[in-house]
C-alpha cells in the first residue's frame, strides 16, 4: 500500500502541471490515479528501480537559446558515445554557438553543436569528456539497426520536463504503452513538423517543454525512441506525445559523429540554389533583421520600413519569423536564405511569434528577373 500510494502521490502532484494543456491531459491524469487505487500495479506496473538507476546517468540536462518571447530555454538529451556524443532534438534551444550540458550528476559542462539533421529532428551536441555511461547505438552496417517496437509494448519514458532537473536531480519517469505506431498528420501551432516517418504515438504524457530529446525505453532498459517536439495533431486538433523511432535516427548519428554527414536539407538546398544569386532581400518586403551575429541568431524582426508590405501585412519590430511558407526558420541566417530563394510573383506566407501569440500573414512577392550568377574568376 505504501508503494501505491507513493505512486498515486508523485501522480496527483503532477497533475497540476498538465492542466496548462487543457481538460484532456488532467483528466488523463486523474484517470490515471484512478487506475491505480483501484487495479494498482496490474493496470500499470512500477518501472524497476534498478533500470532507471541504469538509465538515469545517460539522460543529460541542455540549457540554451530562450527565455525570450516565451520560448522556454531547456531540451533533454541523451549520452551516445562513452566521448560526450549527445542526442537531442533540433529545436530554438541550439539557436547559439555553445549550449549548457548537465550531467546526471551535476557536473557542467560547455557543449557544441556538432551537427543537425532538421529533416529529422534531430542534433548532436558534443562536450569533452570520456569515459561516459551512454547508449550504444552501433552502426547500421553491423547489422545492429534497432528493431521496431509492436503497439501494446509496455514502455518507460525519461525526460527533464519543466525543468525539474537543473543540477544532480533525475530527470522525470512516466510509464506508459505503445499505442500506434504511425506517420502523423502534425503541427506545432499552426503547421506542419519537420518529421515526415512513422513514428511511435505513446499513452503516457511526454509533450510537454523540456521533454524533447529524451528517451522512451522498454521496460528492461533498451532504448526505443527519441521524444519529439510539441505537435498537435492537425485533424483533431489535441496534443500528441509521441517518438521518433531510433532506427530512423541511428545512420544520421552515426555519421554527425564521425564527421561524414551531410545533411538532407542542405543537399536539397544546394541543387535548388546552384549557379544563382539570391533573387530577394529582406528589404524587398520591407523588413529589417537583426544583425546575423552567430551562425544561429533568432530570426527577430529589427525595424520595419514606412510605407513596405510588411507594414501593411501588420508585422512589427520584436516579432519573430518561425515560418516561411511551410519552412522551419531557426536562425536569421536561414530566413535570408529562404527570403533569397523565393520565385517572383505571387506571396509569401510568413508565421511569426509576437509575445505569446502566433500570427499568420502574406507579402506579396515583388516581380524581378533572376540573372545566372556569374563564373568565379
């Protein structure tokens, strides 16, 4: 009895937190607290204290970009490599040159990004140390691909949601069943996720801040997946926790940490691109950026000019761009980058973030002829 009520006291303490995401994430709550006065563990067996002891120490603490225009400052990621290899997701959080590692047992440490992959969520993150507890991913041509999880595998799920853990705290553990096992129809807010595989839609509550990059692991220990990003689910429009299967992220790591990566967007970015200037500046539509400082400033909206499309479109200094189009923009850089790649002619839609609101508008295009670039000399 001790036992349950150990658990239905971490449960109903933790309800309070899910109440900002409306009715259905502290209902499921209560639910669940429910459940276990009344079934107890047969519904919903306790994780083995030993496995998450085992787990804990692989699971780290990223504090970043944020803070600002209500953007929280804090992923979850995970050890890959016993060198300070890290997995996380790619998010505004790595928007800066260094991000801050905490290890499970408080130690900090300064990180770089050594590489991302947007098209899959995900980035790795390396700090200088040795000799780390850590997943081992292998690689996929030592035919250790990770197989893929069936629905009803009963799963245990570590992250540093809210931020509960900013020095030698664990990171929280939820426990919970595969549900589906599915590709998404998916947004954040008002769009589309960068993520387009099948993924791992989970009955237990993991979308929450914080909680992308940390880990869903079967109940003995074996890491399954990695928690995404906050979505909604476009059709019924409620949040969807869900992860993204290691197997569809093991090649990518692999090779960030050998440095034989080549990321998917670039790629695709360099063949739309090839033997052109960029067509459009900012200024074409009256907008003026903040300076491009680092290689990942906020793509903040300086100033707007008189009398621009942007004026009339509504858009005002402060304001942050997320999206041109349907494209992701995590840095200032990137915005230009997609501004310049623009065809002429009809608009553009851009979704910008003003305090706590998302607000969605279009710019018509200007009409300009693109010119070859010209030969290096």
């Amino acid at each position: 009895m001790k036992h349950h009520a150990l658990h239905l006291q971490k449960l109903l303490q933790s309800s309070a937190w899910f109440s900002r995401n409306g009715i259905f994430r502290s209902g499921l709550a209560w639910l669940m607290s429910i459940c276990f006065l009344l079934g107890g563990p047969q519904l919903l067996p306790a994780a083995d204290d030993e496995m998450i002891a085992e787990v804990q120490p692989k699971l780290v603490k990223i504090f970043g970009a944020g803070g600002l225009r209500n953007l929280y400052s804090y992923n979850t990621g995970f050890l890959i490599s016993s060198e300070g290899h890290i997995a996380t997701i790619w998010n505004h959080v790595l928007d800066q040159n260094t991000v801050t590692v905490i290890l499970h047992d408080g130690r900090r440490y300064e990180g770089k990004v050594l590489g991302a992959e947007p098209g899959l969520d995900l980035a790795i993150v390396k700090i200088e140390e040795t000799q780390l507890e850590h997943f081992d991913i292998g690689a996929p041509s030592s035919g250790s691909t990770f197989p893929l999880a069936a629905p009803g595998t009963r799963i245990v799920a570590f992250s540093n949601m809210f931020k509960v853990a900013t020095g030698d705290e664990p990171v929280s553990v939820i426990q919970g069943v595969i549900a589906a096992r599915t590709k998404l129809p998916t947004r954040r807010g008002a769009y589309e996720s960068s993520f387009p595989g099948e993924v791992y839609v989970i009955d237990a509550i993991t979308n929450n801040p914080g909680a992308g990059g940390g880990i869903v692991t079967t109940v003995d220990g074996r890491l399954l997946g990695m928690i995404g990003k906050e979505v909604k689910n476009a059709d019924l429009n409620t949040w969807v926790n869900y992860a993204i299967p290691i197997s569809h992220l093991q090649q990518a790591m692999t090779e960030i940490m050998t440095g034989n990566f080549r990321s998917s967007k670039n790629a695709d970015d360099e063949k739309k691109t090839a033997g052109q200037v960029p067509l459009f500046h900012s200024t074409d539509f009256g907008i003026v950026m903040l300076p491009n400082v680092v290689p990942r400033t906020p793509a903040y909206v300086d100033r707007i000019l008189p009398g621009s499309a942007a004026e009339v479109a509504g858009l005002k200094p402060n304001d942050l761009i997320l999206f041109v189009g349907d494209e992701l923009v995590q840095s200032c850089g990137e915005f230009l980058d997609q501004i310049g790649r623009l065809e002429s002619g009809g608009k553009v839609k851009l979704i910008v973030r003003r305090e706590n609101v998302l607000i969605t508008t279009e710019l018509p295009i200007p009409r300009k002829s693109r010119s070859p670039a010209k030969p290096l000399r």
